[in-house]
C-alpha cells in the first residue's frame, strides 16, 4: 500500500513506547496508512486481548 507521509509526519511512535502504546499506535496506523503489516508479536498480543 502507499504511504501516508502526512499521517507519519504527525503521528509518531513515542520514545520507548509501551506495549500498549505499540498496540494503539499500530492500530491506528493500520487504519490510516497500511504502509505495512502490524508485527506478527503485536498480532499475537491483540488477538489476545480482543482487539
């Protein structure tokens, strides 16, 4: 998919991001710019929590 540079530019990931900030951020992105797949670990740890 192409990249979201205006969305990138405004959204980015905080310094030493928790889990839940990774898992929030990686959703978020995956709504917006689809430049790329959400990690399968992050995968792993939202089908986890439902998400």
């Amino acid at each position: 998919m192409k990249l979201n540079k205006a969305w990138h530019l405004s959204h980015k990931m905080p310094a030493n991001a928790t889990l839940d900030q990774r898992i929030e951020w990686h959703l978020d992105h995956q709504k917006n710019c689809g430049c790329r797949d959400i990690p399968e670990k992050l995968k792993l740890e939202i089908m986890k929590r439902g998400l």
